[in-house]
C-alpha cells in the first residue's frame, strides 16, 4: 500500500513560536563566538570603520572572519558579513555554505541576508537590532520570506549590549571630533 506523507516545508512559524526556538537555540557557545566578532568589530572601529564585525562557524570551529571595510576600499559592499562570506566559500571549497552559522554584531541589511541566503547559510546569528536597515527582523525579515527559496533560523541579542555600546561609542567619538575640528576651525 502507498502511503503519502504531505510535509508542509513552506510552513512558517509565527513570531511567538520563532521566540522560543530563538531561546532554545541559544547557547554559550553563541555567546563565545559573538565574542570574537565583537574582536573582528573592535579591529574596524582601530581603522575608523564603524565597529561592525562576522564571523563564520563550521562543526564549532570559526572558518572565515571579517569586519567592515567600506571607507578603507571605497567599497560600498565591504560589510562583515560579506566579507566572511567569501573567506569562508574560498575556505570550503564550494558557494554553498551548508551547516554553518554565521555571526555579526549588527542585524544584517538587504544585502547581506541576501548572500546569505544565496550561500544557503542555515542559521544567524546577531547582537542587535538595527531599525533602520536591518533585514532579520527589524525594518524588513528576509529570513522566513516565502517568495525566497531558503530560509535562515534567527537568534537575536547574543551580547547585544556590548555591541551597541561599542557603536554608540564610535559615534560619540566621531561627533567629537568633528566639533573639534569646526572649533579649530573657527577659532583661526
Ligand atoms: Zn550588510
């Protein structure tokens, strides 16, 4: 006798549901690897990048590294994550980035979950939230879109604090200096 098993593959969970596999899906080992990406962001914030850092796990052991380099290459795609994306396709020897996690400081923007998703990565990673470009969960969530062919299980806050504290610290910095130069300035 022929028996069909019907899956529901295109099933999404609703919000609630994803918050308790996001809590269950949390670990320490989340919190040590978010660990060294928050080292790979403190390494752009040294070249006077905005402090934005990735990095990519395989069989808990991180593949690929990256931060922010969009004012050193004059690169407008220079992001962590994109950068990590690379160094870990090169590093596994194929463009599909299967059973491998990646991890940034900041929520990923369009492009991002967009390699992301085109490198069929399972599983994100990040600090916090970022609303006005962030594209897991904030102002947009590619992650459990339909219209996609792959879908990324999110788990958001891993040392959140930490990261956004280091970015509004880079920010005040900045602003800093600027007025310090405008009084420079003025005062000649
Ligand atoms: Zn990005």
């Amino acid at each position: 006798m022929l028996k069909i098993t019907v899956l529901n593959a295109a099933r999404v969970p609703h919000r609630a549901e994803r918050t308790i596999l996001v809590e269950n899906n949390s670990n320490a080992l989340d919190s040590r690897f978010m660990r060294a990406a928050l080292d790979e962001a403190a390494a752009a914030a040294m070249r006077g990048e905005v402090p934005i850092g990735a990095v990519i796990v395989h069989a808990d052991r991180i593949i690929a590294r990256g931060y922010n380099l969009r004012e050193e290459n004059n690169d407008p795609t220079a992001h962590a994550e994109m950068i990590a994306i690379r160094a870990a396709a090169q590093q596994i020897g194929h463009w599909r980035l299967l059973d491998c996690t990646l991890y940034v400081t900041l929520e990923p923007c369009v492009m991002c979950m967009g390699a992301m998703i085109l490198a069929r990565i399972p599983r994100l990673v990040y600090a916090c939230r970022d609303p006005k470009a962030g594209a897991a969960g904030s102002n947009y969530d590619f992650s459990q879109d339909e219209r996609f062919n792959h879908r990324v299980a999110v788990t958001e806050g891993v040392l959140g604090d930490e990261s956004s504290a280091l970015l509004s610290g880079f920010f005040r910095r900045l602003r800093e200096e600027k007025k310090a130069v405008r009084a420079a300035r003025s005062s000649c």
